[in-house]
C-alpha cells in the first residue's frame, strides 16, 4: 500500500512556503552522476516520488514508485501545483525522485543558479537530449540534485494536421508543409506570435506562410476541433497527446529540430536517492519508453478512463521492467 499525497501553498505564498494535505490513496551519464546496469542492486527504505499533477505526470510517477518498489523500497507519491513548489521540496528532501522533462528543467535551473534572464540571455537546452541532460547536470548537482538518463519518449510542442490533408498533399514534415507555400490558419495559444518555438520558429526555420493564429490552447479541445473540422489548416498540440488519431489527425515531423529536448528524465535529491539501486531501477525506461508508448498511455486514462497505476503497471510488466 502506498499513499498518494498533494504538495500545496499555505498563507501569501511569498516564500512558496510548502506544506502536505493528505489524499486518499489511489544515453549515457556524466562521470559524477549514477548510470544504470548494475548487476543484482537492490536497495531499501523508504522514498517519496513527486512531481506535477497531471495525466502524464500521474503515469511517470506510478511507474517510478513501481520500479523502486521492484528495487526494494517502500515508496509514497506526492503531487504539487507547479514546478517551483516540488523542485524546492525535491532540493529540501522532502520529496526525493521527480519525472522531469529535461529542457525545461534545465532551463529552470538556469534561472535558478545563473538569474531569471540566463534562459533568454545564455540559454543550455538544445534540441538533442544528451546535450540538454549533461549541459543541466552541474547546476543540478549545484542544488543537490542528480540528473539521471533520459528516457526517447519526449512531451514537446508538436503540430498536427488532419490524416486526409497530409495523404492527399503528401505532407510527413513541417518542411514538406513549408514546401507547399500554402497560407496556414494555426490554433495555438494566445501568446504563440511572440513564442520562439511557435509562430516565429515556423517560419523562420520552416517557411511557414502563417496568417492567422487562433488563440484556441495548447493541445486543447478546441483547437484540435478547430483543425479536424477545417477551421484551423494547422494545430499546436502535445507529442504525447494520445487523442490525435481518434480525431483523424497526425502529427508533422519536426525534422529540422526546431523544438527543444523535453525528454522524460528522472531527477533525484543526492542525499536520499544518489544511490546506485536507484539509479538501476529507473534508469530502466531510457531505452524503452518513447514518444508513442506514452500517448497510448494517456489515451488510456483519459480517453478510456483507466487508473494511472493500472497503466504504468501494465506497461512495466509487458517490458519486463517489474
């Protein structure tokens, strides 16, 4: 039995002051930093798995808690409404493995050790998840923190369209789409014209002729309606949104790697969880979960409305994780 616990704000929140409301249950590493292929480690006591709460994040964790108990460990989880809140928690031992999506970690830490204009000023994501994870580890290790390996499966911005435009135009990519110079109404969110990695990175790296963004969200309802119905020719969505299909989309290829590196990777306190037994067990997912894998997950909870810890443990015991 394990318990499932949310981290939330109490009083101004000034300090993001953190305190714990009960719910009811539910490739290759830097030299200094934990690498998996043990052979045989087991490890034992107790930890805590933290992290955001939302769908995806809710099957990253239960995977997490899964793999550790598999490794010997008693393990509760505990969720919170942002990232400043569980990374403070994370750093204090108050929680001690986090799934984490690495360029936007790294660049959080960025913020972090080097001040809140190093993420524009001197940015250290890139579109490569190697880079991004070693590039993020010394900060890391700054807060007491390690970063372990990241996982193929990656939750980036991702543009879709409808099956029947990209069969009947033949269009696998957002280059082939440039390629058309067709004028593109674009579902997005309200801040997309600004965002480099929205309107201005289409069309500068892809040629994207873009006349209208509609101010729809990120992967929401409305704007995945508003490409499948004709009212949008292009939409922004997630990479791991496992709802594409049923609604007659496809994602377009970012093949010029336009996109940072949010790859899945799991991130731990030093002190608490730096052993190597832990680093075997969820170091485990690097070189089976990917992109598509987590969709299908999701799809299935919401989509099918399937329990997160049904998932997660499904898909461990059908890659012989646990």
């Amino acid at each position: 039995m394990y318990r499932r616990r949310t981290l939330a704000i109490t009083g101004a929140a000034i300090g993001l002051a953190l305190a714990l409301t009960a719910c009811g249950d539910d490739d290759g590493g830097g030299d200094d930093a934990p690498t998996g292929g043990g052979e045989g480690t087991t490890g034992g006591g107790s930890l805590t798995v933290g992290g955001a709460n939302f769908t995806e994040m809710n099957i990253m964790q239960e995977m997490y808690r899964l793999l550790l108990d598999d490794a010997g460990y008693s393990v509760d989880i505990q969720t919170a409404d942002n990232r400043e809140i569980y990374a403070q928690a994370l750093e204090a031992g108050e929680i001690d493995v986090v799934p984490e999506y690495a360029a936007t970690m790294a660049e959080y830490l960025n913020s972090v050790v080097n001040g809140p204009d190093a993420p524009s000023e001197s940015p250290i994501a890139t579109s490569d998840a190697e880079e991004t994870v070693e590039a993020m580890r010394p900060l890391a290790e700054e807060r007491g923190l390690l970063v372990l390996d990241p996982a193929q499966a990656a939750d980036q911005n991702g543009f879709a369209v409808t099956q029947e435009f990209a069969d009947a135009n033949g269009v696998a990519t957002l280059s082939d789409l440039g390629a058309l110079g067709q004028p593109i109404v674009l579902a997005a969110v309200e801040e997309c014209p600004e965002r480099p990695f929205c309107q201005p990175g289409l069309e500068q790296t892809y040629g994207l002729d873009i006349t209208e963004v509609l101010p729809l969200g990120f992967s929401s309802p409305q704007t995945k309606e508003a490409v499948a119905n004709g009212d949008a020719d292009l939409g922004l969505v997630a990479t791991t949104d496992g709802t594409l299909a049923d609604l007659g989309l496809v994602l377009l290829e970012d093949d010029q790697a336009l996109q940072q590196a949010d790859n899945l990777v799991p991130v731990v306190n030093a002190d608490s969880a730096g052993d190597e037994a832990v680093a075997d067990a969820l170091n485990q997912l690097a070189d089976v979960l990917t992109t598509e894998d987590l969709a299908e997950l999701n799809a299935r909870v919401d989509r099918d409305r399937e329990l997160a810890e049904d998932v997660a443990r499904d898909y461990l015991e059908e890659q012989g994780l646990i």
